[in-house]
C-alpha cells in the first residue's frame, strides 16, 4: 500500500507552554495517517535520527524536545469505536481533553476523572502520567484497557493485558520511549454531573482533616498560599445526569474565572516578579478571594479551569500515610527560609495503580504541587520543595520539573529495571531516545 507524503512543517523554534523547555527541531512532521507515522519512524531507524512526539506541549519538562525530528498527532484525532455496554472507548492518540467529551456525549459515557487543564493530548495525558483528584479515582493510565502502538522497528502491535503484557505495562505510562501511541483504549463510566463547592477554611484545620475528608468525598483537594493562615478548600460530589445544571450568571463567572482569576492575577503576579517584597501581600490578597461560586453541570465543565497566568511547576507523589508529616516539614521549611510566592501549592489524592512508571504504583497517594510564576526564578523555589520531601519517597510527576535521574528513580519504581528492559527490547537503536530520557532512564 503506498504511502501519501507526510505534511510537514518548516523547522521553528518550539517552545513547551510555561517556556521551561525550547529547542529547534530538524523537521516537524504532521502525520494524518497511521502508514505516515510508519513511514517516519523506518526513515528515522534508516538514518540513525532521533524522533520525538509532542502533544499539547503541557509538560514542564523537556520530554519531547529533540533537535532532529519531531512529530504532532493533532491531524490524528478522533473517535474510533465506543461501547455503551462496556463502556470501553478507544481514541486516536492525538484526541485533545478538551474533545472527548462532545465525542462521548452520543454513547452516554464520560471520562472517570479529569484534571484541571483539558489541552493535553491523551495520549501525552497517559504517557506523562496526568491526573485528577479523587481517593477512589486513578490517574488516565491507570484507565487504560488496551493500546494500539508503533514501535520504532516500525512493527505496529495491539497490546493489553491479554495481549503482550509487558509491553502494555511498559507502554501505558512509557513517557514516549516505548513507540509512537496510535490508539488508546480507555475504561470510561455513565456521563455524570458534578456539583462543586469552594470555601476559605484554616489550613491548620484542613490539613488535619485533609485524609478523611478526601476518602469520603468523590473530588477532594486545597490550595494554600504559603505564609497565610488560609487554604481554599474544593470539593464535587458525583450526581445523577438528570440533576439540574446551575451556574452563575454568565457575567458573574467572566468576572471570577476571567477578570479576577486571570487577568488581575496576572498584574499581581507580574508586578511581585519584579518588587519581589510584594509576594506576601498578593499571596495575603489571593488566599481570601481563590475560592469562587460553586456549580453543577457536565463533569467535564467542573474539572476544568482557563489557566492563563503561565506559571512553571515541580510535583511530587508521597505516600498517603505520610503526607501530614510530608506537609509539616514543608510548611517549617517555608517558615525558615521565609517563603512567599505568589502561587499556592496544591494538595490532591489519588488511588493507588499497577502502572508500572506511574507515580501511585502500588499506593495509595497524595500529591503536593508547587507552582511558580514563568517570569521568576523557578528552580530554587522548587529545588527546595523536591529536597523537602525527597525524604517521604516522593516520586516526581514525570511532566513537571524535578532534579532526579536515573540513580534516583530506580529506587522509587520497583519496575524500573522491568520498563528498562521492555524499552530495549522495543526500540533497540534508540531512535525515541534523547539526552534528557537517557538521564531519566540511565541508558
């Protein structure tokens, strides 16, 4: 079957969403068609050229930067089948968050969770292990049923769990370097409404009370602004689809979610960056308004959030049984380094998965991220969280920024050596490998 000529783009800088990571590849390939995706990575292997794939560039880290060749999936979206009855759903790889749901709303399913931020690709969502919050809920790998995956020999295989286990371990959380992910099958559930609310509480009090209200409560996070005495605590319970939307007026939610939460965060934000003293006051200001009006509406209008201000973010998976401890220790830190950001650090729970590279393998798991505006010095803010709690076994979310490498990460995954061997076995001239993944994986 002959293929048709890869749609390319001329070589331009690229650059990940905050602006952590940029680089020029050598070509930019848009395939529309599995044989294309083929095509590029025989060409790749037959000229000893590296290949990345980039999703919605959501990643803090430099994953997919590569400086020879580099491959979007956003002509390669869509539905490809969906069960009602099983509620089975199989997406091509290059499907955005933000799409599934229109897709699934004619087979009455939804996604089980959904993060914050909806402009990720799914398959860039399972490779770099994204998630929401939620006790009973894992993260989008820990969904996953089956793939349908390139592998740089140029082999196009099915795996599942009946069906090469192994590579289906290694590849539902394979950070890119197992192949190129074609289709995603994903478990999803009857469509759903959620009905959130937020409120302003003590973080004294809501850190003590923070476990068990996550494990009786469907969605369960908070945010705290350190050195504030105040966390916005956020939590949606599951309801019936037949349950009544509400929302604000229209107006009211452009003045919160818009003008407030963007735009006049921005301007604080910005002006902290450069009089870095006016920190504690925005972070003072921010930590009484963050909390809005609660809703109730289609799951995936609740999960999700615009999130303008661009910001850069390191965040670690702790067991949960630790995570007081992990927080306290943090929060004396704060006090004697006199820390104040204007970002809060958020603190979400998640359920424990057999994932193989996934941050809440074989535990249960509570995730505190730490933000920082893209206009200020990041890495010692961060440096200190990831030092803070290296510790608690922290394990670093793989798309968000952190220090670690190989010597490091072996430690934390009990399947390290096992993904190690699938990824040899897979890609054996090591066409999906760059300087930053051999650092991760020690190859």
């Amino acid at each position: 079957m002959s293929t048709r000529p890869i749609p390319t783009r001329k070589p331009r800088p690229l650059r990940n969403w905050s602006g952590s990571a940029r680089w020029t590849p050598g070509e930019m390939l848009r395939p529309t068609e599995e044989t294309q995706i083929v095509a590029a990575l025989h060409r790749a292997r037959r000229a000893g050229a590296t290949l990345r794939v980039i999703g919605g560039g959501h990643s803090f880290t430099p994953l997919a930067a590569c400086d020879d060749t580099v491959m979007t999936l956003d002509g390669y979206q869509g539905l490809v089948r969906a069960d009602a009855a099983t509620g089975l759903v199989t997406l091509r790889a290059g499907t955005r968050l933000w799409a599934v749901a229109d897709l699934l709303r004619p087979h009455g399913l939804a996604l089980s969770v959904m993060g914050d931020i909806d402009r990720q690709s799914i398959a860039g969502a399972i490779q770099t292990g994204t998630h929401g919050t939620g006790a009973r809920f894992t993260g989008f790998a820990g969904m996953v049923r089956g793939l349908r995956i390139a592998l740089a020999t140029g082999d196009v295989v099915d795996a599942s769990p009946e069906q090469d286990r192994e590579l289906f371990e290694a590849a539902r959380l394979g950070l890119g370097a197992i192949g190129v992910i074609l289709e995603v099958t994903l478990q999803c559930v009857p469509a759903y409404r959620l009905t959130l609310r937020e409120s302003t509480e003590n973080i004294d009090d809501v850190q003590t009370r923070f476990l068990d209200d996550s494990a009786h409560t469907d969605h369960h996070e908070f945010f705290w602004f350190p050195g504030t005495r105040r966390a916005t605590v956020r939590t949606s319970q599951r309801v019936e689809l037949a349950t009544a939307r509400h929302r604000q007026h229209r107006a009211v939610e452009a003045l919160q979610r818009e003008v407030l939460a963007n735009g006049v965060f921005e301007v604080c934000c910005r002006a902290a960056a450069l009089v870095p003293p006016l920190s504690g006051p925005v972070a003072e200001i921010a930590s009484r308004a963050f909390a809005g009006p609660g809703m109730t509406d289609d799951s995936h209008r609740v999960y999700a959030a615009p999130r303008r201000v661009r910001f850069h973010e390191s965040e670690w998976a702790i067991p949960a049984e630790h995570f007081e401890e992990a927080f306290d220790a943090l929060r004396r830190r704060f006090i004697d380094e006199g820390v104040r950001v204007t970002f809060p650090l958020e603190i979400r729970r998640v359920s424990a998965d057999d994932v193989w590279m996934s941050t809440a393998s074989g535990r249960d798991s509570v995730y505190i991220a730490a933000h920082r505006h893209h206009l200020e010095r990041s890495a010692p803010y961060l440096l200190m969280v990831q030092r803070t709690l290296e510790p608690f076994a922290a394990r670093p979310h793989w798309g968000k920024m952190h220090w670690l490498g190989a010597r490091e990460l072996c430690r934390l995954y009990p399947r390290f050596d096992d993904f190690i061997a699938v990824r040899r076995r897979t890609d054996p001239d090591g066409i999906l490998m760059t300087p930053y993944m051999r650092h991760l994986l020690g190859e």
